[in-house]
C-alpha cells in the first residue's frame, strides 16, 4: 500500500433526512443552538433542506437538515437513517438538565463513561409522548468535552 497522499482533518458536515425538516430544526436549531444558514431546494435532487452549523472558521461544521421534495421519488433523502453523531459537549450534566425540560427525549442508561473514557449519554432516536422531541431516527451521543477541548472550541 503507497502512502495515503491526503489527511483528514475534520468533520465538514453531517446530512441528516427526515420526512418533515421542522421537527429536525426543533432539535438542532431551537435546542442544541446551531446556527440557521440557508434553504436549498432542489427537485431534480429531490430536497429541501436547511444548512445549518455550528462552530467557526476552521472549527465550523455543517449540518444537512433535509426533506424529500416529494417523498414518492428518488433519491430518498428521508431514509436510512445515520447511526449515531457524537457532538461535544462543555457541561454535560446541565445538558441533560435543560434538554429534558425542553421535551427531549434521551435513551436509558443516563450519563456514564463511554468507550473513550469521557461521559456520555444518548438521545433517543425516537420521541413518545412524555418527551415529544428525539433524535428522529437518528442516535445523538453527547459527550462531555475534556478540558482541553472546552479551551479549544469553547469561545
């Protein structure tokens, strides 16, 4: 094997599709903060979608809020849904707080040490009626943000 000729170097964006855009906005933008940019519609790509993103300059990644133009045609931006997205995050504990008090919905097993060794806890990717607001298919993991990484992104 040759030597690889690029590097990664961050994430870019996360597109996200659900049958209805709002109910994506609600999470993303109304409870998590992120930033509201801009709509593209396309019918030929079968989307309508708003940018959104979180983050600045280098450290700024998008996030695709998207909807089928017309959910009987292809492609299906609505289906298969992301595994799961980790977001850092710089107080996990309030997080939890303020987010099941908004109405969101997180999967059992509450804040505990995650695979890396930071805490974490997950968003239930599906809502119920205590907790109308979830992931929307999709599984969010929250992760606490060491000290270094709250002195990075923090600001």
């Amino acid at each position: 094997m040759s030597a690889k000729p690029f590097k990664i170097l961050g994430i870019q964006q996360i597109a996200i599709g659900g049958v209805n855009k709002d109910r994506l906005k609600k999470l993303w933008v109304d409870l998590l903060g992120f930033e509201y940019k801009s709509t593209f519609v396309s019918e030929r790509e079968n989307v309508d979608e708003d940018i959104c993103a979180i983050g600045k300059g280098a450290y700024e990644v998008e996030v695709d809020l998207m909807q089928p133009f017309d959910i009987e045609k292809k492609p299906a931006v609505h289906q298969t849904p992301l595994n799961h997205i980790g977001l850092w995050v710089d107080d996990l504990p309030k997080a939890v707080e303020w987010l099941s008090a908004n109405g969101l919905r997180f999967a059992p097993g509450g804040i505990r040490k995650g695979a890396a060794g930071f805490d974490i806890t997950f968003v239930h990717p599906k809502g119920n009626e205590e907790f109308p607001i979830s992931g929307e298919g999709v599984l969010i993991e929250l992760v606490q943000a060491p000290p270094e990484v709250i002195a990075e992104l923090g600001s």
